[in-house]
C-alpha cells in the first residue's frame, strides 16, 4: 500500500497570473502558503480492472480507458497503468474550496503512481507532470500555482517565465508571519458555496486572451507590498492590500463574484473587517479576512446565519509525502 498525502494551498497575492495566458507574455510572481488541510491518495493492488473511491463515490472500470474521472484516466495513462489498482482519495474539504484540491489532488495522485510503479518522483518534477497532465492533457484551464504549492509547502514566491519555466523561493519569514496571524487577525470563513474552478477560471483566461483591462498587473505587482505587510504583521495594511486586491480582481473579472458575495463582503466591512478577497478562482469555497484582532469574533459571526463558517487553520511545512 502506498499513501501520499498533499497539502491545500492559500494563495495570498498574484494569483491569476499563473496562467499561461498571463505569464507567456508578461511573466508570473506570487505568493502562497499550504495549509494543515489535505488531500491523500491511497494505492493498492487490486485482482483486476481498476477501483476509484471519492467522497463517497465508489467507481469500478474494467480498464484505463473506461475510469470515468478525466484526471485519474489521464495520470493512468501516463505510466502505462491498465489495470489491477485501487485508488482512494480522502479530503479535508470538498471539492470547490478555491483551497487549491484539484491541484493537490494531482500532485498526490502522480506521486503515488510514480511510486507504485517503482519510478518516484521528485516535488518539482511532481508539480510539473501534475500540471501537464491537467492543463495539456485533460484541458483544465488551471495554472500552475497550486501544484507546485502542494508539491514544495510552507510558503513560497513562485516565479514562472514566459517560456513557463517556474522556479520556487522558499519564505521562512513569511510563513512564520501568515502562521501568527491565521484565526486572529487574518480569518478563513468557509462559504456555502462551493464550485467547479473551471467557470471562473475559463472566463479569467477569457478576459486575459482579450487584455480586457489592466487588473492582473495591478495585482502582479502587489507581491512586495503584501510580503512586506505580513511579515510586519501590519493587518491594516494587510486590509486595505486584500481590498485592493479583490476590486482588482473583480473588476478585470466579473466571474469571481456575484451579488450575494459582494452582499457578504459590505457586511464584513460594516462588523469591522479591514478588507477580504474570495480565496482562489472566485464565485465561492472560501473569503480570506483581514481583521483586527479584537472584532474577529464579531466578524466571523456576523454572517453565520447565512451558513458562513470560521475555520482555524495553520500553516503546514510540508510539502506532497508519500509513505
């Protein structure tokens, strides 16, 4: 038996501009954390015919070919895996979290099938076959952040050149900074809402295809002020970032949003918030709040009746294991 487990990711500024449609003309920089939160594969043998178990979903295919979830056909695919595999997947959240999962998920996937098959991989080889697989195999307009997140954890400066090469640099001091500052002054309120990325995520790439306004520069070259806040623990500068950050944001695309969160988000602002953004490709899963710490109770309540829930994370260390 081999287990892999991979982290979630928080995505704290640049996101978006991970995207080949951005970084093949303009380049990519941001920043992320991972997550005590995870997504782990299981791999067995199995007499014959393959075996998939998700979220309660169970799944028996006679072959490859014939396993109905695209990324798991695809992975397969890759290391010549036919048949005789049980494959199970538990996650700490649920699919459409903008935590990152489909992203981890693959990370975790590859890693175990590597293994499995006697031909491990190394993190940054993870990332980029997960990454491959995804995007260029299954068509999945994702970038590449939270792959490489998940296969490298703690908290990192991702750099991708135009010919998407990427290159990680590796932030103690930002993690130590953002790990302060989770359930006290920087909140994670879990959503009803949760969505396939791929809707926001295909109108993100959409406006960036036409260069419809001027957004994902604004929020590339917010990376500095946003390490510089945290590590300071400056939450009101952190506020007015995330603000600043998320009407940027919207405004390059409407997608991210809609009138129910911008409905949440006014109602943050008039309990004490400093500034939030939706976490990820937008339209649900998670708001990420900056508040001061003596008004977090008061914020993190004032939306529960509508099913907004707090949740008390940490930064992990880690990055994808396999045992």
């Amino acid at each position: 038996m081999i287990t892999t487990t991979a982290p979630l990711r928080l995505s704290l500024a640049g996101g978006g501009t991970d995207l080949p449609e951005h970084y093949e003309e303009f380049g990519c920089r941001l920043l992320a954390v991972t997550l005590d939160l995870t997504v782990t594969v299981t791999v067995n043998g199995a007499p014959s015919g393959l075996r998939f178990s998700a979220f309660g979903a169970q799944e028996h295919a006679p072959h490859a070919d014939s396993v109905a979830n695209p990324l798991v056909r695809a992975a397969l695919r890759h290391f010549g895996i036919t048949d005789g595999v049980e494959l199970t997947v538990q996650s700490d959240v649920l699919p459409g979290s903008g935590l990152g999962g489909s992203g981890a998920f693959m990370v975790a996937l590859t890693s175990a099938l590597a293994q499995h098959i006697g031909k491990p991989v190394t993190t940054d080889e993870a990332a980029r076959l997960a990454f491959h697989l995804e995007r260029e195999k299954c068509g999945f307009p994702v970038g590449q952040q939270d792959h490489w997140t998940a296969a490298c954890g703690g908290a990192l400066e991702l750099r991708i050149d135009r010919g998407g090469n990427a290159t990680t640099t590796e932030l103690p001091e930002l993690r130590k900074a953002v790990d302060t500052l989770l359930d006290s002054e920087l909140l994670l309120l879990r959503t009803p809402i949760t969505r396939a990325a791929g809707a926001p995520l295909a109108a993100h790439t959409r406006a960036l295809k036409s260069r419809h306004g001027s957004g994902m520069g604004t929020i590339q070259n917010m990376v500095d002020a946003f390490h510089s806040a945290l590590t300071s623990g400056d939450i009101d500068r952190v506020g007015a970032l995330l603000d600043q950050h998320w009407q940027a944001k919207r405004r390059f695309n409407s997608a991210v949003t809609s009138p129910q969160i911008d409905r949440w988000y006014e109602t943050l602002l008039a309990h004490g918030a400093l500034g939030a953004k939706v976490v990820g490709a937008g339209g649900g899963g998670h708001l990420l709040v900056a508040v001061p710490a003596a008004h977090a109770d008061r914020v993190s309540s004032a939306l529960a009746s509508e099913g907004l829930r707090r949740v008390a994370v940490r930064v992990s260390e880690d990055g994808v294991r396999t045992a």
